[in-house]
C-alpha cells in the first residue's frame, strides 16, 4: 500500500470515527433527551417554581416559596410548610410523564373526568408564568389516570400514581414538628414535670451538666433521646389553629413543660404537654405558634424522666489511652498486666508472659461502660454493709507513675453486686456480671506458648 493511499484510509478512518461519535453517539445521547423531554409533563428546574396551587374535594391549598427557598402555605391558613413533603412533590411533578395522546382537542372532557377534574396543580414559574395540569378519572386498567394542561381540550394519560403523589391534604404539606431547633444549637434543657421536681441541665462543650435539683453529672444519651424525640417528633392531628382559651386541653396548668435555650442568644423554645385525649394520644402546643395538636404516647413518655434518668450512670472515668498497667486484686490472689514499650500487654503476675491484647482490652471496656443500676449512698460512712470494707475484687488503673483510679466490689444483693471508685464517696449497685469478667482465669489470659521444633 502507497503512502499516498495509506493517507487517504486513515482520513477516511477519521471521519468514520467523527461521524459515528457526533451523529451516533453524541446525536443519540441528544435524541434519547430530546424524546425523554418530548415526554415530560412539565419543563423546570426545581428553582424555577416560585408557587404552587393545589385544588381538590373543594379546597384548595396555596404554597409559596420566599426568597431563601423556604416553603410557607398561605391558604386556607398561613403557616409554615414540611419542607420536604412540598419537595418531593416538586420532583413528583417534574418526573411525571405522558403516556399517550388518547383524545385530540374536539373530545368532550366529561368523558374522562376533566370537565370537574378530581385534581388541579398549578405552578407559579420565574416571570409569573403559570403552567397547569388537571387529572381526571383513571384508564379502565386502573393504571393510568386522563389529564390535560393548561385548558386544552386535548386528553393525555399519565400514571396513575401522579394522582397518588399530588392528592394531598393540608395535613400532608404543613409543619408538623413540634418543636423546631436544632440540636446542636440546644445549650440548656428545663423539664417541668407537675408533681416532680424541677430538672435543670446545662451544656459544657459535648457534656451536660444537671444544676437542679442537685448538681451532677447529666447522662449525656438520656439528653439526646430527649432532645431527638422534640426535634423528629411530629403532630399526630391539628386540634384547633386558633384558641381563646388553652383551659378544656389542661394547657393551662400543664403536666409537662419542655423548655430549651438555644445559641448564643439564649433563644427559647418551649413545648407544653396537656391532657390526655385518649390512651395514646396528648394535648400539647409549641408556646410559639397558635394551633393545638396532640402528639404520640411515646413523646411523652420520653418526657416523664426522674433523677436516676438524667444522671450520670457511669461510675468510673479515666484515660484509656494512658493506663499501661492494671491490678486485679482478690481476697487471695491476684492478677498484674503491664503495656510494653511496642505497646504489647504482658501478664507479669502470677507468671510472665504475653497476654492476649482482646482480652485485656475487653477487661477496661468492662470497667470503662460500668454503670449504676442505683445510687445507694451519696456519701455512705459504714463500707462494711456494703462488703467494701474488704472487697472481694479491687482493680487498680495505673498510668505511668501512679494509680489512676481504683473500682471496688463488694457484697452482692440478688443479680447486683455493691460497687465504690476511689475518690468517691457515692456507693453503687451494678450488674452482678462485671465479677465474672473481672475474674479471668491466668491460662484464657495469657497467649499459647510455642513449642520449639526439634
């Protein structure tokens, strides 16, 4: 083959390639979104739609969209809208598709239920366009529904769950939270129970601290539970939206007040708990808005909390990362594991040799979650009716150079077994479960020597 000719069949190799990557490959990219557009019932971005109206069983719901993109209903009531129930029936309304042309523009709309449709959605685009969409009664199937747009009498079907999707009542698209916050932003909590005494935490970094009715340690997850029940706990059912008296609702003198200071600014949040309208259900109402609504059995029952609740129930804190000896002491024996420089646990007593590092590390695990099943004494003077006089096992955590902290067991009392840390005067019933673990054989402790080979 001449240069010559060799020239031309890779020219000609080249504009196959072109041809097939623009008209192929590219052309059909662009032609498969032109017919998947040729099929969307309505062209828009998601932040083109400024409003939306939606009409059906005689109401009809009106949402608009402010300026920084959040979405208020302002009829039949003014009030603020869920957010993502009114987005996903933006992307409802922007993945609907047309099936097929059923009727051109001389049909008789009642024939398929458009002349009183059974739902009317209009969006209020960018420049005050608005762009319409009227469903009618379903295909004899039952899995297309007829629709038209903006006024023509030209009948198209569309699935049938776009009706499902858009057939929405007040109750769907409205705020249902009944408290809106942010839980990173909550500093301190009040929890006003009737008959019970005032609790009153305080946040210090990640840590809550209880200042009433004594000051404690709070529990830290007992708070989070709380605070996620307010903040994804939604209304059940809107009582009324305007009141002149909170009194038939037991909201006068509520049973339970929820109170939260937010931010730097110490903004307040309340949520109060009246009556019980059935064995489930419960009168309550956000102090900032208008309406009563009642609210889950569960809610509430996350509010009725004592001070054994809020508290603090781990009975032992220290520094992991900087223990490299422990010490269990027994009535007649005792167990010693040091952390070697290459950061290696070895059982140094009653032999010397390697320990297995899971089960050491599982014994400060043990001691790290123990927590208090009660608080038997906050300041116990007599140890011997606790069996602490003499502990039956005593575990000492060392760091470099001293004891860090020490755990005490005691007696036991049924499944529990009477527990004090060094430093502290309080006297504690934890699980009966923590002697066995704390109680390991030498031989499970230790790794299997290797035999040499002969």
């Amino acid at each position: 083959m001449s240069f010559k000719t060799t020239i031309i069949v890779a020219i000609l190799a080249i504009a196959l390639g072109a041809y097939v990557y623009f008209y192929e490959i590219k052309g059909g990219e662009e032609r498969q979104q032109a017919e998947q557009e040729a099929k969307k019932i309505f062209l828009f971005e998601d932040d083109q739609v400024k409003g939306m109206t939606l009409a059906h069983s005689g109401v009809e719901i009106v949402l608009a969209r402010a300026e920084d993109g959040v979405w208020k209903i302002t009829a039949p009531i003014e009030t603020e809208a869920d957010q993502g129930a009114v987005d996903a029936l933006v992307r409802n309304l922007k993945n609907a598709e047309t099936d097929r042309v059923v009727a051109d523009s001389t049909a008789d709309l009642a024939l398929f239920g458009l002349d009183d449709p059974k739902v009317k959605v209009s969006l209020l685009l960018e420049k005050a366009s608005t762009d319409t969409l009227c469903i009618g009664d379903k295909s004899p199937t039952g899995s297309y529904v007829f629709a038209n747009r903006n006024g023509s009498r030209e009948v198209f079907t569309t699935s049938s769950s776009l009706l499902t999707n858009v057939q929405k009542e007040l109750f769907d698209l409205r705020d249902k939270r009944v408290l809106a916050f942010e839980k990173d932003e909550v500093k301190k909590l009040e929890l006003n129970q009737r008959g019970k005494p005032l609790f009153v935490l305080s946040k210090t970094g990640s840590e809550w601290q209880m200042e009433q009715p004594q000051k404690l340690q709070g529990d830290r997850s007992a708070v989070d539970r709380i605070l996620n029940k307010l903040k994804y706990g939604k209304a059940k059912a809107f009582v009324t939206e305007k009141t002149e008296s909170v009194k038939p609702y037991g909201l006068d003198d509520p049973d339970i007040v929820v109170t939260l200071w937010l931010g730097k600014d110490k903004a307040k949040k309340q949520l109060k708990i009246g009556d019980a309208k059935s064995p489930d259900r419960y009168y309550a109402r956000d102090e900032a808005r208008d309406p009563i609504f009642t609210v889950d059995s569960t809610l509430v029952k996350e509010l009725r909390k004592n001070l054994f609740d809020l508290r603090d129930k781990k009975i032992v804190k220290f520094l992991r990362s900087r223990i490299n000896k422990i010490e269990l002491v027994y009535a007649d024996s005792s167990i010693v594991c040091q952390k070697d420089t290459s950061d290696n646990w070895r059982v140094t007593a009653p032999v010397v040799q390697k320990a297995k590092k899971w089960k050491v590390s599982g014994i400060l695990s043990d001691i790290e979650t123990l927590k208090a099943e009660e608080f038997v004494a906050e300041k116990a003077t007599d140890l011997s009716r606790y069996g602490l006089d003499a502990p039956r096992i005593t575990v000492k955590l060392w760091d470099d150079r001293e004891i860090q902290t020490q755990v005490f067991l005691g007696k036991a009392k049924g499944d529990l077994v009477y527990a004090k840390v060094s430093g502290k005067e309080a006297v504690y019933l934890v699980k009966d479960r923590i002697v066995e673990k704390l109680s390991p054989k030498v031989a499970d402790l230790v790794e299997a020597e290797k035999k040499e080979e002969k």
